[in-house]
C-alpha cells in the first residue's frame, strides 16, 4: 500500500501564513491573558483613538511609560487598551509582516523605561514632560519626546533633521549638530 501524501491548495497556504503572522509578533499574550505593557516613547492619539505612523503633533498625548494591553496584532494595525482609563487605540501601520513586530517594539515594552529616562540631561526631560522637542535634545530625548518622525519623511534617523508632522497638511523640522537639537523649524 502506498502512503497518500496531502498537499494544502496554494490558498490555504496563503491564509495560514497569514494567520500565523499575525499570531507570531510575540507583543502581546495569545492566550488573552492580561499582558501589562508600557509605552515606550510619547504616542499622539487622534480624535477616533488611532495612533498612526504620521504620529501627528497637534494629537492629544499619551505619555511614555503608560501601561497598555496589546489585544490584536493584524495585517494594518494593531488593537491595543490602555490599562488606567482603558481607551481601546488602533495603532495604525502599512508594513510588511517581517516588520510589524520591530515597529510594536519600538512602541511598547516590558517595562517601563524610567530608569533610562531618569538618566538624560534636565533639557531632554522638559522635552519629554510638554510633549516637544527643545533646542538642547538629544537625539534619544526627541524621540521620546515626539515619537519617531515618519519614516517615509525621514528614512534614516543619523540625518541632520527629522522632518514631523503637525498635521495633514503642516510638517516641522528638528535639525541637530553633533547629535543635539540647534533648531526647531516650521
């Protein structure tokens, strides 16, 4: 007797691979359990709670180091809640499945991030508390201040300037000179 061997239609494969994807970000517990998670730099929230990747400046402030529950990674965005006033937030991205997790990891960690914050210069800290990015900065201090700026703006963070959004339709520049901030442009 010979052994059947089955093979899975090529459409099955496909929806599989993505189903798997999506599972396999490891941010957050596949069992529903109540992962606590914190936020790793500040995230703009809009009016409908979508934090998006053009991570607009004009948006309400969630701050660094709030606790959070990711509940769904998918193809375009993430579900998450926050664990204090329990806002549900979509974070918003248009990313390959290879890099859907690094992006969340930049986002959200394990732990909240005081000690590293506790160490940056008393500039970098005014920044990060008004939600700004200061002449002074670092570069780390700006990023937490504002969030990374979009990457199709800036695709390389060792530039002189990051170009940010205000909104749709208003950009600013943060320009620095040996990795600190020497201009805040509109």
């Amino acid at each position: 007797m010979g052994s059947s061997l089955r093979v899975m239609p090529p459409v099955s494969v496909f929806i599989l691979a993505i189903a798997l994807g999506g599972c396999a970000s490891g941010i957050y517990n596949r069992d529903g359990g109540d992962r606590r998670l914190y936020t790793l730099v500040n995230l703009r929230v809009g009016p409908n709670g979508e934090v998006s990747p053009m991570n607009y400046e004009r948006w309400q402030r969630l701050p660094v180091c709030t606790a959070v529950k990711v509940r769904r990674v998918g193809t375009w965005s993430a579900a998450v809640t926050t664990l204090e006033s329990r806002r549900d937030l979509l974070v918003q991205y248009n990313l390959e499945p290879g890099e859907r997790r690094p992006y969340l990891r930049k986002l959200f960690g394990k732990r909240c991030p005081r000690d590293e914050l506790d160490s940056l210069s008393d500039i970098d800290r005014e920044g990060i508390r008004r939600g700004k990015a200061l002449e002074g900065m670092t570069r780390k201090g700006v990023i937490v201040a504002i969030g990374y700026p979009p990457a199709h703006w800036t695709p390389n963070l060792r530039r002189s300037s990051w170009i940010y959004l205000h909104n749709r339709y208003n950009r600013f520049e943060v320009e620095f000179v040996d990795d600190l901030v020497v201009n805040v442009r509109e």
